[in-house]
C-alpha cells in the first residue's frame, strides 16, 4: 500500500488556513495533524511552508473526443490538467457523436478509464428529442445534464421550449446551461455583417453576444428552474446585470440555482481583442471592465458559486479564420488555479474563497463522491503550491494538443508544485507521471 507524509504545509480548507502534514494510505488521506510523527516505510515529501489545496475539480471543459481528435484528446488535456492542479473535471458533451445517449456516453467511460491522467466524468447532452434517454440515466455516474440554449461548437443548439421544460420536469440530476439568446444573436450577427461583410472584426464579438442576449437566456433558465423546481448551474456568467438573477440569502446546499464563472472572463477584458484577437474569442464572449470586475465582486457576496475553466482547445489554424468561420474557445485548464492567485489579492478575494469555489462548491453542488475537500476518508486529491517559484508561460510549457494558449509570454506569480491523485504523485519537477491514474467519479445521490 502506498504511504506517504506530507509535512509542513499550509493546508487552505473549509475556509481555514492551518499548518499542518497530511498522511495518506493507499488512495486515502488517513490523518490530517501537527507533526505527525510515524512509522517506518513511509514516503515523505517535506512541503516547506508551501499551500496545499484540494485539488481542483473542474466542472466544465471540453478534451473533444471522440469525433475532434485533432484539437486535443482526453490523455492530453487531462495531462494538462494534472499540471495545472486540476484533479477532477466533468467533460462536455458537444464532441463527434454529441454524447446524447447512452451508448455514446459509455464510449466515453472506456477511452477516459484507460488515458485519463486526471479523474473523470461526463454531462450528457440534452436535446430537443432524447428525454427518453434523460430518464433512464443512473443518477450515480452521470455528473449531470448540459442545455446549449445558445448555439456554440458541437451543433447542439436546444431551442424548442417544450422540450426544455420536459427535461426540466423530468430529471433530478443539475441541469447546467449556456445561456445566450439565439435570435438575439442572429440578429446582431445580421446587423455587423451589413456593415463589414465578411470582414466583421473580432472586437464586435461582445457586441453580437452581447448582454441582452446573456440576461434574457439566462432569465428564461432561472424563471424555468423557479417553476419546475429543477436544479440549475448557469455556466460561464459573464455579465455584471446577470448576476442580480441569483440569491445570496441561502446557504449552498438550500440552493437549488448557482451560477459558475470562467477563469478566462476574469482575466481578460474587451480592451484586449486588440492585442489578442482569436485567441480570446469565447461564448459567451468576454466583455467590458466593469463586467470582469463585478465578477470578482460576485465570488466575494456568493453570487457566483463556482469558478471552472470551459477549456476548450482548437487548432491555431482554425482560429486564425475570419470572425464568422473561427471557432470560439481556448485552452485553459493548465493555467486556470495560477491566473486566479494571480489577481485574488487584488480584487479582496482570498485563497480560502477561491479554493471554495474550485473545488468544495462543485463537490457539493454535484454532489460528488468523497472528493474536494482535506478530509480524513476523503481521496488524496491534493495540490502543492510554491508560492517563491514563478511560473513562465511558454509554447514549450504547454501540454495541450493544440499547442498554444492565450497565456503565452505571461508571468505568474506562483507554480504548481506537486499534484497528487488518489494517493499518487501524478506532477512533480514539471512532469506528469507516465501512468494514467484517472478514476471515475461518482456521485451521493
């Protein structure tokens, strides 16, 4: 059985920052303490006062297989993810097939059972006919349902209302939706394209998805979860007049609404098409100053529940299309724990409150099974973070697929250290261990 101590940290959990080692057993952690003090045998890594954190469960990226191989792949995002402190992700289920039946969602198990490098599960796909696939799910090994109420990469658009609210009605497992207003969109892809053609710029991006087309999809989501009693995430907010849609009053797990934000829409601005064009193209699209700041305002008062990566890689050369045939999205997760720790101080917002939104919030909300938090029992889930070690970004670095990121040249602050994985140490000395030590989650439900 594997055994191994880790001394000396500075363990951030359950909103507390202690010192302390942390021992584990097998997948296990067995005892959490003050100089522990044990037997022989027993592997150990001396922390020296770095941060140890659950490690991250991300609830929404997009590693594109099967059917999208070209752009990344399970084993290589998950390896990504691993080096950047990501432990556990819910993968999305707009690949090729659209993971909307079971069959398909079962292909999936197997390839991610024998290549994932981090632990794993997958949303299915609701569309405007599979509820009779939605009803025979296994509450236990599904991570949950996932509504394109806006059209993105994937052609899994839901925009018949009955439909919606059939699944609504239908299913206990948490709905998570994008939200953007599909005629809303039409019609301000219609206005650009009078006034550039084929050459509308990728600053008009906000512009086209822009804030009315977020809110009024977004109203209709949480209107819909109100009447029907459905349990609802809204992924990837990005606006400031969203967020007056979610309650602050109520403790998690009495919320049956929660609300998520991309590392991406706090990080950048519509200030910064200029310089990045493309490569910060995303749906929904990142938006005004204010916007990102109001956001970070939000994980503060609990507006927002849950901050995720929405990794969603695509070739150089697709994003180097024009504006109307270039894929929206980006590659994130590698980098998504540093570029929060990176601006958290500035913003009033602390290790403790991120560490709950990346990883205790998406273990409650989805109730997942003994993992996001330094719990005696719970798996060994963990992230060292080095505090006095910068972390430069280069193309050389990354271990996506597409080989590049919208990261490329920037200085963090801080690195990942180690990463350990239901007992093992996965990432150390900037590797990733070679054996995919990738478990499936399951959920107490």
């Amino acid at each position: 059985m594997n055994r191994l101590l880790i001394k000396d940290i500075i363990i951030i959990n359950e909103g507390i920052k202690t010192s302390g080692d942390i021992y584990i057993e097998g997948e296990f952690i067995k005892e959490i303490g003050v100089n522990l003090k044990l037997g022989k045998g027993i592997k150990i890594i001396d922390g020296k006062g770095r941060l140890a954190i659950p490690g991250m469960i991300d609830d929404q990226v997009h590693f594109r297989e099967p059917g999208l191989t070209h752009k990344g792949e399970i084993a290589t995002e998950s390896k990504a993810a691993i080096a950047g402190g990501v432990t556990s992700y819910f993968e999305m289920p707009n690949t090729s097939p659209n993971t909307t039946s079971r069959e398909e969602f079962e292909k999936k198990i197997q390839i991610a059972s024998k290549n994932s490098f981090a632990n794993f599960s997958f949303m299915f796909g609701g569309t405007n006919d599979n509820i009779d696939e939605i009803k025979n799910l296994d509450d236990k090994e599904v991570a949950g349902i996932k509504l394109f109420l806006g059209s993105s990469t994937g052609k899994m658009l839901i925009d018949n209302k009955d439909s919606i609210e059939n699944i609504f009605n239908s299913t206990s497992l948490p709905i998570s939706a994008h939200c953007e207003d599909e005629q809303t969109i039409k019609d301000n892809t219609e206005y650009f394209k009078n006034l550039y053609g084929e050459d509308i710029p990728i600053s008009a991006h906000p512009k086209i998805r822009d804030e009315k087309a977020c809110l009024k999809s977004s109203s209709f989501a949480v209107e819909l979860a109100k009447k029907t009693g459905a349990r609802l995430n809204v992924f990837h907010i990005s606006t400031a007049i969203e967020l007056n849609l979610f309650d602050t009053s109520m403790e998690l797990n009495d919320k049956k609404i929660t609300s998520e934000v991309c590392a991406h829409h706090l990080w950048f601005t519509d200030e910064d098409y200029n310089e990045f064009g493309s490569k910060i193209k995303w749906n929904p699209a990142i938006k005004s100053k204010n916007d990102r700041d109001s956001l970070w305002e939000a994980l503060k008062d609990n507006k927002i529940d849950i901050i995720a990566s929405d990794h969603a890689p695509h070739t150089i050369e697709e994003k180097s299309n024009k504006y109307l045939s270039c894929p929206s999205g980006g590659p994130m997760v590698q980098h998504t724990i540093l570029s929060l720790l990176q601006n958290c101080k500035k913003y009033g917002v602390s290790h403790e409150k991120i560490v709950e939104k990346i990883a205790h919030n998406p273990a409650t909300i989805f109730k997942v099974n003994k993992r996001g938090f330094l719990r005696e029992g719970y798996y060994a889930d963990i992230v060292l973070i080095d505090t006095n070690t910068p972390t430069h970004v280069t193309k050389d670095s990354l271990l996506y697929k597409c080989g590049w990121s919208p990261f490329e040249g920037q200085k963090f602050d801080n690195s990942i250290y180690k990463t350990i994985l239901n007992g093992n140490v996965v990432y150390e000395n900037g590797k990733v261990n070679s054996i995919p030590y990738g478990k499936k989650i399951t959920f107490n439900r």
